[in-house]
C-alpha cells in the first residue's frame, strides 16, 4: 500500500486523515482480523482513496464533514464503503480513542448548528 506523505498538510487536514486512518484501523481489525498496523489490501485501498479525497478537497482547512458535504467527491462505491467503516468504528472510536472521536463528533455538530 502507497502511503501519502502528510507533511504537505497542515492543522485540520491531518487531523481529518489521522482520524479516518484510525477508523479504518479499527474496522479492518474488526472485520478482517488484521494485526497490528497493517491493513487488509482492500482497507488499504479504501485508506490511500479517502486521503488523496481529502489532499484535493476544494475546502481546505475550512471542510466539514464529508458526511454533509453538498459535494461529495467519493465514488458511489467508495462512499458506501466509507460508510460501513464509520458505522461500524464510530462508537468503538469513543472507546479507543476519546479525544479523536469528540472532535470528530464536535466538527459535524458545529456545522449542523450553522
Ligand atoms: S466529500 Fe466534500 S468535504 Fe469530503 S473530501 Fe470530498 S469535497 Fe472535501
Ligand atoms: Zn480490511
């Protein structure tokens, strides 16, 4: 699997990639009985996908939740995967990694509330 380099990003950006790296984490574990930090490759597909989404959103630093974008970059049959793994890592995310899932949670409610 071909990992971005992040460096090029900068503050909400990386933020988002690492907490769509985490869930997809989970998910592969979850599901696919994965160790470790490898992924299963159609994980690893779906992870490479979702950040070069996130390298060419035209919000930038201002982006909302993918989930509410009136955009909505992802193919259909990625977009349906993307919802499985966050269906599935979304209540385990609280769990495991508190911090990552109350900002993500924070992030969709701020921009339902505007
Ligand atoms: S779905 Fe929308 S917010 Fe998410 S990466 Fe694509 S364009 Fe950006
Ligand atoms: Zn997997």
């Amino acid at each position: 699997m071909e990992f971005i380099d992040w460096s090029f990003m900068a503050g909400k950006l990386i933020k988002e990639e690492k907490t769509i790296e985490v869930m997809i984490r989970l998910f592969c574990r979850g599901k696919h009985e994965t160790k470790g930090t490898g992924l299963c490759p159609g994980c690893g597909e779906l992870l490479d996908y979702a950040k070069a989404r996130l390298s060419k959103c035209p919000f930038g630093e201002k982006k909302g939740p993918c989930s509410k974008c009136p955009i909505h970059c992802y193919s259909p049959a990625m977009r349906k995967r993307v919802v499985e793994v966050m269906k599935y890592s979304g209540p385990r995310m609280l769990l495991r990694h508190p911090v990552l899932a109350i900002r993500h949670l924070r992030s969709g409610k701020n921009k339902e509330a505007k």
